[in-house]
C-alpha cells in the first residue's frame, strides 16, 4: 500500500532536516503535516486510551474512570469471570466464523458458477442479485422475527433462541452481498487456466478446488473477513433471535450492561469491551492491505 | 441446460465423482456405459454422505411439520430436499451445483422475508390482531368463561391419552372422554366402577401422584363438550368432580356475530378484524386481515405518527448526508496531508488512524455514550472541567454528538479509499496540468478533485446508504432519545427511519407490537435505499458488467 522507506518510518516526529531543507520551507511543506498528524492521532486514540485506562481502574465506577491510569489493576478483568461475558464472547466467535466460513464456500461457489460456465437465466440471476442486494435483510427484521417463530414449531433448532437459526439467517444474505465482489474477482483469472486443467483431464471440481481458490485467496480473505467483522458488530437481529441470557453475543450483553446500569458496570464494560475489540483489531493490522482492498471495492464495514 | 460446448460430457458436480470417462474424447460406448473406472474417488463418498445427511434432515424436518400440521414448511422442506437430489444426481444441472447451497439460504431467508415483510405491511398484524379468525373466536369464548350455575357436576377421571391429558367422566351411566383438541364422546367399553371410570381402553388413568405433578395443567384443561365452541367445555379444580362452564359471549357464524348472553349486547364482525358493538365497543382480541393501504395512511396520515415520520425521514437524511460530507471532508484532508513521500513515518500515522475504524461499532458506540454522560463522563468532567453539558439528553446536542461519535467511527475508512484514490490518479494528466502552467489550486480544483470523485462516489454512495439505516449506532448512543415531547408512541429526536421501525414493531417491548405498521415502514424505506441504488447502479454502469 504504501512505499516508505524502513528508516524513515521509524520516527514519527523527526525533527527539523537541515540538511536537505530549511527549517521555514520545512515548516511551511512539512512540519504542518506533521501537527495535523499528531492532533488527528490524538482524536483517533483518546477514547482507546481511556476505555484502557477505565478496564484497568480499581473501582469499575464510570466517575472512577475519569482519572487515566490513576490505579492499574485487573480487578475488572477478574471480575468477568464472573459474569457470563466469556459465554457471549464464544457464542460470538462462533457465530462470526461459521457465518463467515459459510459466506466464503457459497460465495465462492456461486461467484465460481457465474463466472465460468454459460446457461440459461445467468443473466437473470446476477440482475436479480443486483436487486437482492438492495434490500438489507436487517429491514426484514420484523418478518425474519415472524417466521422463526413458525419455523421454531417445527424444528427448535431452526427457531428463537438458537445460535443455529441466527447463522442460518446471516448466512441468508452471503450471497446477495458477496458474489458481485468475488464474481469480478473470478473474472479476472484467465479462463485459459481452466482450459489447460481440463485437457490434462481434471474434472470441474478438480479444477474448481485445487486451482481456481487458489488463486483468490485475496477476495476470499476479504470476504472472510469483512463478513466476520460485520456478523461480531450484528445486534438487531441478534437481540430478537437470541432470547436467553446464555445464547447472547457479546454485542446483545455488553449493551444489557451498559443500558440497565451505565454507573455501576463501566468497568466490566471497558474490560469486556477491550477483550472483544481485540479480535477484530488484530484481523485488522495484520490483514490491513487486504481489507483496503477489499473496501475500495466496494464493501462497507457493518 | 449447459450450453458450454466443451464441459459437457464430465460435467456434473462440485465434489467430482465422475472421473473423465466419458464424451468427447471418443470413447466407445461400453466403456461409457461402465459406473466407474478404478477406485472410487473420495470426492464420491463425500457426495454421497452429505447428500445423505441433507435427505436425513429433510425427512426428519418434514415429519416434524406434518406432525404440526404446518403444511407450508412442510411443502418448501420437500421441495427443498427433491430439488437438492435432482440437483447434485443429475449430470444437466452443472452450474446449480455451484450455486443452489446459497441460493437456498437466499430464497428462505431473504426473499422469503422480503416478500412476507411485503405482506405483513398490508394486514393488521399485531397485538389484538395476531391469528385467524377461528383463533380469534376461540380465544374469545375461552376467556369469557363463567360456571354454569345449577348446572350438574359430573364424577370426573383424569386420563393421558396418547400424550394429550383429558377428562373421562360419567354422564347419565355413560362413560364419555374427551381431550382438549378432541370433545367428549361415548366410550362404551370404558370401565365404570362406583359411578366413576376406572379405566379407558387406549387411554391411561392418571395416579394421585401424576395429578399432582401435573396440576397446573389439569385445572387449566377445558374438554369442549361438542364441536360447537358455543356449548362450552367440561372443568375441573380438584381433579375428581368436573363441572360444565360456558362462554359468556355466544358466537354465531351464520350472522358473524358475538352476542354476550349476559347483557343482551351483539357484536359484529368487522373488515378490520374485530368484533364491534352498535355502540362502538370492541372486544379485546381480533383476527389479522388484509388491511389494503392503512399502515401507509397511518404512517403519513395518522397524526400520532406523521409528525415524528416526517421529522425522523428529514432527520434520517440529514444524519446519512452530514455523516457522509463529515467523514469524506476529514478523511480526505487527511489523506491530502499524508499523501507527499517526504512526510517521514507516514505508516505510523496511517496504521494509528485506521484504530477507530477497527473496533467494532457497536463497542464504539456504547463507549462513547459512557464517554459523554452528563454526569459523570469523560468529555464533561475531564475535558470539559466538570460542565454539565447535556449532550445525550438535549435534542440538538444529541444530534450533534450523534454525527460527532459517526465522525469518529467513519473519517478513517474515508481516510483510507481516499489515500488509496490519491496514489491511482493517472499520473500524466497532472503533469500535463503542470506543463499548461496550472497553478497547484487549479490542478486540484479542476483535475484532482473531479477524478476523485469520479473514483469514490459509488463508495460515497453506499455509505450514504449504510448509514440511513445506521441502526447500531443510534440505538447505542442515544437509544433514539430524547423523547418527543407531544407524541404518545416511543419514538425520539435521534431516532433514523430503522430505529422508528424497531421502535413501532414493539418488538423491544416497549409499545404495542405493530408488524403492519412496521413492515410498512421498512417497505418506505426500501423504496427510498432502492432508488438511491438504482441511480448508483446506472451510474457505475455496474448493470453492464453483467455480460
């Protein structure tokens, strides 16, 4: 993404270069850069910082926290234990990884179909896909809600109250969201590939499996990603469809603790609050260029 | 179905169970005719397991909805499973291999729902409104019950038949029983002891000990005598004498109406789905009907919601609208200070501003919404020196923070497809720029600035749509509050079209649930992403890429 030099990015606030520039041209090109880089930081980190500082405080109170790093204890992170946070951090998980697990295969297949073979109402399928994807499945929460009772009835695991149901109904939405970002991806791996793997006699899924994924692993990745970031953040259909304290994700519980009882539970909520955003953080830095990527092609964060 | 000339022959499906054995290369037909050449490949057995797992899960699924006689489940779940087999057994359906797994989940739960929310917002579904009418009449007349008085009691036996409780009692010397979904009949080979049953052939009597187990339910139990509702069901509270309780209100199909035997008042049935007296009472539960444009009325008509409506529709504009100018304008700024390669650590700065963009939304949010608490938080009592400033709570300055925490959330994403829109400009036309003897305002005002816009307008787009229904945010800031003083439905001064929705579905239990309203609201809000889409669409010409 970006070419700098390795010694040059080692210093963020370097000092006046006289050797190349003076100190005024420096000012008046550079150094105010610099200042509206550092007031930017400022204003993009303060809130981590404090939410750091509050999980750290002794008192768990929200006026306690005010102080930075006046006391540095885990109290609060002890104190998750417990609370069923790590419940709702595992239900999280995993209900962002078979969701985003799922999103890719369906994706990918779909995207891999559109893509390579010709017949008839492909066109009409990607248009209708097109259309599909205008409409944010969270606007149908109401119907969503409607018939998970119905199907409840029938099968309790495909009802209220189940992580199942829940991901069946992100996974609803994986393909009307993701296919045109991976269907343009497709397109661009020659199709010449697929002809030469099918003369050395490999069939449509040999060729699909072991070389065509390969060769998109980066949209793969993005979509991945982006679809478990999206499903972790999920709360309005997470909070109709999961009814019981155990089955909640960590964005239903940190809000029941945030809403019921702002003062008394800050702390828990900064500690919980800075376990659960690490996740996501770490999938970010490490995997930064891919989700630039990703994003100016078009997805938005959820 | 394929139309591709050269996958014909082998083309079958994801898994590859057909080897390369037959079609074009000109093998004779005995060979073609042979199953399978060599070993079986894994990818067979994979095939064949899972399709079995899928059959297993289809039958038992529509077992269970045959048993709860929901016939529409039970019809997609049959479809469902025949078109999984036809499809992944065929060697003609090469390219729904690929795509039927997401489609089936797209069918059911997108465009399943979409359609039902289309439904929903034509009926009046909802509290008071939330079944048949059947249901409804039932529900009714097993409300409005009262003993009937001098009437006989009745030697009473509980009995479980077939996992249903029922009621077997003596009438005149004839045994009768019955169960809840089944009225009391005559069982003549029923055993009679001391005027009382003993024991039901293909029933079990129930002990002391089960009773008491089970008392809730026996008292709650009510066995209708015959099929007419208006009879009334047999009851029982000590679960050894029965007595005869009738409905209060007598329901008459013939003329569609309610007649409440103890003060002579009738009530009709309405179009709008429930039963009405002359005098414009109406009786508590009634039956969803199609209700043909009232929720739309309602939401632009009704003055207890068109005023909120059209101050949260101008507010959810200019929320999608200012969030989007806010954090294009901030992140674009940035991205202009760090877009020269003399600035040394410009990685630094740039992988410290993408912090607010990778925490999730809904943690920012609630962070921020602790952070700017009138009396206790960060921003007031720290930055602001111990000011009262009521930023969650006034209705300007709850707009204002609302935009401030998106500003906060979003200016790193616009900071970043900027940054990445800066470096792709062609680099020769701002050099012909310099050639021409532009000055740098000028080779930005009409050279970098209009291609950037040409690069990042369908994401400036989606993002104006993301943010109107910004769901997350809104309901973690400010829950939609502050209130609005005049209006009696639970709707604020931040609240966005989606929070609305949310808030009149009734499904956070806070007012009355309203599907119809909702839906209709959700289908205003549809129209409204849609047509902002659409134009997208035509102007990234993404339609044309389908070829």
């Amino acid at each position: 993404m970006v070419t700098t030099d390795v010694t040059a990015s080692s210093s963020t606030a370097p000092g006046p270069d006289e050797h190349r520039m003076p100190r005024r041209r420096w000012l008046a090109e550079l150094g105010w850069r610099h200042l509206v880089g550092v007031v930017a930081v400022v204003y993009a980190l303060f809130p981590i910082v404090y939410v750091i500082s509050a999980s750290l405080s002794e008192g768990g109170t929200l006026t306690g926290s005010n102080q930075l790093f006046a006391q540095v204890s885990t109290s609060n992170y002890e104190a998750l234990g417990g609370t069923l946070f790590w419940t709702w951090l595992g239900n999280s998980l995993q209900i962002a990884i078979a969701t985003g697990v799922g999103t890719v295969l369906m994706g990918a297949a779909a995207a891999y179909a559109f893509s390579r073979f010709r017949f008839t109402g492909r066109r009409v399928g990607l248009t209708s896909l097109l259309i599909i994807q205008m409409f944010p499945q969270m606007l149908a929460f109401v119907a969503v809600f409607l018939l998970l009772i119905a199907l409840g009835n029938v099968v309790p695991a495909l009802g209220l109250n189940s992580k199942l149901a829940l991901i069946a109904v992100y996974l609803g939405g994986a393909l009307g969201v993701n296919t045109f970002l991976m269907y343009g991806f497709f397109n661009t791996i020659p199709r010449e590939l697929d002809e030469a793997a099918k003369i050395d006699g490999a069939t449509h899924a040999q060729t699909y499996w072991t070389i065509i994924l390969r060769l998109v692993t980066p949209i793969l990745a993005v979509v991945a990603l982006l679809s478990f970031i999206s499903t972790f953040g999920e709360f309005i259909i997470a909070r109709l469809v999961l009814q019981s304290e155990r089955n909640w994700t960590v964005a239903v519980g940190l809000y029941g603790w945030v809403s019921a009882l702002l003062e008394a539970n800050w702390g828990l909520f900064a500690a919980g609050a800075v376990i659960s955003a690490l996740p996501v953080l770490v999938l970010f830095l490490f995997l930064q260029k891919y989700i630039v990527g990703g994003l100016t092609a078009g997805a938005v964060k959820g | 179905m394929p139309s591709q000339p050269t996958l014909t022959g082998d083309a079958t499906d994801p898994t590859g169970t057909t080897g390369g054995t037959s079609g074009p290369r000109g093998l004779s037909a005995r060979d073609r005719d042979r199953p399978a050449r060599g070993p079986v490949r894994p990818g067979t057995l994979v095939k064949i397991a899972l399709m079995a797992v899928v059959n297993a899960l289809g039958v038992f699924g529509v077992l269970a909805a045959w048993r709860e006689g929901h016939m529409g489940i039970l019809a997609s779940m049959v479809a469902l499973v025949v078109v999984a087999d036809w499809v992944y057994f065929s060697k003609r359906t090469l390219p729904l291999k690929y795509i039927l797994p997401g489609l089936a989940f797209l069918l059911v739960y997108q465009v399943y729902v979409v359609g039902y929310t289309g439904w929903v917002a034509f009926t009046n579904y909802g509290d008071g409104h939330n079944s048949t009418k059947e249901q409804a009449v039932e529900a009714l007349l097993l409300q409005n019950e009262r003993r009937v008085e001098g009437s006989p009691t009745y030697p009473l036996t509980v009995v479980d038949r077939g996992g249903a409780l029922g009621f077997a009692i003596v009438e005149d010397g004839e045994a009768m029983v019955g169960t809840a979904d089944d009225p009391l009949s005559e069982v003549p080979d029923a055993t009679v002891d001391d005027d009382r049953v003993t024991e039901v052939p293909g029933a079990t009597v129930l002990s002391r000990q089960d009773i008491l187990r089970r008392q809730s339910e026996v008292t709650s139990l009510r066995v209708p005598v015959s099929d007419d509702p208006n009879d009334g069901w047999v009851r029982t509270q000590d679960a050894r004498t029965g007595f005869l309780a009738t409905p209060t209100l007598q329901w008459d199909p013939e003329a569609d109406t309610m007649t409440d035997v103890t003060t002579g008042t009738v009530y009709e049935a309405t179009s709008d789905g429930s039963f009405r007296s002359d005098d414009g009472q109406r009786l508590n539960v009634g039956w969803r009907v199609m209700v043909g444009l009232d929720n739309f009325r309602t939401a632009f008509g009704d003055e207890r919601y068109a005023q909120p409506f059209v101050k949260i529709l101008v507010w959810t504009f200019a929320f999608a609208i200012l969030s989007v100018v806010s954090t294009f304008l901030l992140g674009l700024f940035l991205a202009i200070t760090f877009n020269d390669t003399r600035v040394r650590g410009r990685k630094i700065y740039r992988t410290l501003l993408i912090f607010p963009y990778a925490i999730p939304g809904f943690l920012a949010a609630l962070l921020w919404s602790g952070m700017l608490n009138r009396s206790y938080g960060f921003i007031n009592q720290v930055l602001l020196g111990g000011a009262a400033v009521p930023w969650l709570t006034d209705p300007w300055l709850a707009k204002l923070s609302v935009l401030g925490v998106n500003l906060w959330l979003g200016f790193p994403y616009m900071f970043l497809i900027c940054t990445g829109a800066l470096q792709s400009l062609p680099g020769d036309v701002l050099e012909a720029a310099k050639v021409d003897g532009a000055s740098a305002w000028r080779t930005w005002r009409s050279v970098t600035l209009p291609l950037l816009l040409v690069a990042t307008s369908p994401l400036l787009i989606s993002s104006f749509a993301f943010n109107f229904n910004n769901f997350t945010l809104i309901y973690m800031l400010t829950g939609g509050g502050p209130r609005f003083a005049d209006a009696s439905v639970p709707l604020g001064h931040t609240d966005i079209l989606i929070s609305m929705v949310y808030s009149v579905s009734g499904l956070d239990g806070t007012a009355a649930k309203n599907y119809g309203l909702a839906s209709a609201l959700s289908i205003v809000i549809f129209l409204i992403v849609a047509t902002i889409s659409a134009i997208t669409f035509k102007r990234t010409k993404q339609f044309e890429e389908i070829s």
